[in-house]
C-alpha cells in the first residue's frame, strides 16, 4: 500500500501541533486536572534569606518617610495603576470546546485520516478536553449535536466491552408514551461530568438500542481513574426520560463501526504519546553526562531507546494502515483495527516505561511530567481490554478469512 497523508493533512498535523504547545503546556493540563504541581514544593524562607528582605523592605519606606506626605500617595498609586496585570480568565470545559470548535476540530466535514492527524497530535501533547470521544463515538451517532460535548455509555456488569455491548447488555429501555425509559448501572462513562448528552446502549425486547439522554450530575459517581485528564464515571438511570437514536434490534452494525474508528484513532494517538516519550528521553540522554560524557553514548540507554524507535515505528505504520482502512471501509478493517490496537496497546506503555528509565532517578518521580504520558498509554491500553484481547481477536479473524 503506497500510503501518504496529503498535504492539507499536513498542513493540519502542524497546526494541531504548534497549537497544543503553545495552549495546553503540561502546567495548565496539571491545572485543569485539579491537580497541585508537585514540582512546586512549599518555600521555606531560611535565616540568610530573610535579611536582604528586610533591607529591601526598610531602606524605600524610610525614604519615602522623608518626603511629603502627598507624593508618597500619589505615585505609588499611579505606578501599582499602570502595571496591575489583568486576571487570566480561567479554564472551563465550554471555554476548551468552543476554542475546538473554532479550531474546526468538530467539523462533521472531516475524515478519519483528518481526525487521524489530530488524535496523533493530540497524544503528543496530552489534549485533557474529552475530544476523542466525542468525535471518535458519540457524534457519529447524533450528527452532531450542535457541536455540543457527548460521550457513550456501553459497560455495565452484563457487558464490560463495546464488543461484547453490541449483542447484550443489563441496561433496559422500555416504551413510555411518546418517549423511552432507561434504567440499570452504566459503568466507566467516560468524561460524563463534562458532557451535554450521554448516548446509552440498553436492552429493549427487540434488542440492542442507542437512545440519548441529558446527563444528571446527582446520578454520577465520579471513579478514580490512572489518567486525571480522561476520568470515568458510574451513570445511574433510574426510569431516566430518553430519546431513541438507533432503533432496538440495529444496534449492532453501528456500535461495530464506532468502535473501529475509536480503536483506529487511540492507536493513532497512542502513537503520539510514544513519539512524545522517546523525543523526551533522546533529549535527556543528549545533555545529561556521565563520566565526562552524554548517557546516550552508552549502549545500555542507547540500545533502549533504539529498540523503542523500531516499536515506534511498527505501531505508526499499523495506526496509519488501522485508520485508512475505517475510512476507506476496506474488507480488511477488522483485522487492520485489531493488529494495530493489539500493538500499540503493548508497545506504548512499554516505550513509556523505557524512556522513564533512561531518564534515570528524575524519571521515577512525581515531579517529572513524563509519568502522564506514561498514564494516558496505559488508559488507551486498557480502553476495550488489553493487547491480549486484541490478539484473540486477530486470529480469530485469521483463522476464519
């Protein structure tokens, strides 16, 4: 397959790229997870450090004793006036989708190789905003929405899998007038404490349904999740009002297709996340010297890193292959999907953990940034299972062709 992204895409690759550094550095995703930075530890003014203070503090306020009293006034004021910085307007989850939206990062217009280049963007640099999913799951199903946030809510104790979600679930959905009624437990619903509409998949007597609701924040539970910037939550429908999106009974080609577009583009972003790591570790291992030269000139960090590198590259070229074929719905998408989600969901972490070993004792901390890519690898890793369950599916598909 001669395989090429155009030159638009690319053109759009760089943009998501120079975008994501300049609006979502690692400090601002560390503030918009609620999290406090670990690397700014309290300040425990010493005894020498407190003496140049005190002079700095005594020798203008004696000067300024001496003059009179109406100047002392007037030109501070002026000057705290002119210099007063204005207050930064915080960070809020409609504020982050409409910068999207203006982005055309929501337009309905764009492909599965469009949406490719910016979920690979967006791993590498750690998008917090709950775009994937929107785009990836829910919005194929609704048309949109207006552009409004959206997630889906598929595991329940009767189906922990989008797979398994699309043949049977403990989730029920039961005529109501004009309307539906849904009730049961939906389990990790990602980013729902965040979303307008929560699409449901649930058990009428015909089958399989997708209907539409309107998330109630007193019938969430917020889950601990490894990844802060992708939290789940336990949804409770309780005979909750909801409209019918796909009719019971037809469930189960749509939610297949879902589902490998989202396995194709959280490969695709997995892939991300690695580059992210392996560009963090070369760096280091380039300025980092000991015994009088840089740590990547030994062969025990050289070696890992080269061995991550060839990782690397496998899994872009099945990401690449897994999204060319959801889009242009080649017989093989199922095995595509399957071999790439099987590979990137080993080789991400992996490569993660030996870039975090080549930054040495840093690397190991809390303070360093590289552990959250390391978190979002192992989120993407266990999204419908693990690499295992991948591999199963493969040759399975193997076995049958």
């Amino acid at each position: 397959m001669d395989f090429a992204f155009s030159d638009e895409q690319e053109t759009l690759r760089t943009t998501a790229h120079d975008w994501l550094a300049k609006r979502w550095p690692v400090e601002r995703v560390i503030a918009w997870t609620g999290e406090k930075a670990a690397a700014e530890p309290a300040q425990k003014p010493t005894e020498p450090a407190e003496k140049p203070v005190e002079k700095a503090v005594q020798k203008p306020v004696e000067k300024a004793a001496r003059k009179p009293a109406e100047k002392v006034v007037e030109k501070p004021a002026a000057k705290v006036e002119e210099k007063a910085p204005k207050a930064a307007a915080p960070d809020t989850p409609d504020k982050a989708w409409d910068e999207l939206s203006q982005l055309g990062w929501l337009d309905d217009e764009l492909t599965v190789l469009d949406l490719a280049v910016i979920a690979e963007e967006a791993g590498y640099g750690l998008l917090p905003v709950p775009w994937l999913m929107h785009v990836s799951m829910a919005a194929p199903v609704l048309g949109g929405r207006g552009g409004k946030t959206s997630t889906m809510a598929w595991a329940d104790h009767g189906a922990l899998t989008l797979a398994a979600a699309a043949t049977a679930v403990d989730c029920r959905a039961e005529e109501a007038g004009d309307g539906w009624r849904l009730s049961g437990v939906k389990t990790r619903v990602p980013a729902a404490s965040t979303a307008h509409y929560v699409v449901v998949v649930a058990q009428a007597e015909a089958g399989v349904g997708l209907f539409v609701t309107r998330p109630d924040p007193r019938r969430l539970r917020q889950l601990s999740t490894v990844d802060t910037t992708r939290p789940y939550s336990e949804l409770t429908l309780d005979g909750t009002p909801a409209e019918v999106v796909v009719a019971p009974g037809r469930a189960r080609p749509v939610l297949t297709a879902v589902r490998q577009q989202t396995a194709a583009l959280l490969a695709c972003e997995g892939v991300g996340v690695m580059q992210r790591a392996l560009d963090t570790a070369v760096a280091y291992a380039k300025q980092r010297e000991q015994f009088g030269k840089p740590i990547g000139s030994y062969q025990g960090v050289s070696y890992q890193l080269a061995d991550v590198y060839t990782d690397l590259q496998l899994a872009r070229s099945l990401a690449y292959r897994a999204a060319w074929a959801v889009h242009t719905g080649a017989e093989e998408t199922e095995e595509a999907v399957a071999a790439a989600s099987a590979c990137v969901s080993e080789v991400a972490p992996s490569g993660c953990e030996r870039a975090i070993q080549a930054l040495g004792g840093i690397g190991f901390t809390w303070e360093n940034a590289l552990q959250r890519w390391y978190k979002r690898a192992q989120w993407i890793a266990s999204w419908e299972g693990s690499a295992t369950n991948w591999r199963e599916e493969l040759a399975s598909w193997l076995l049958d062709a």
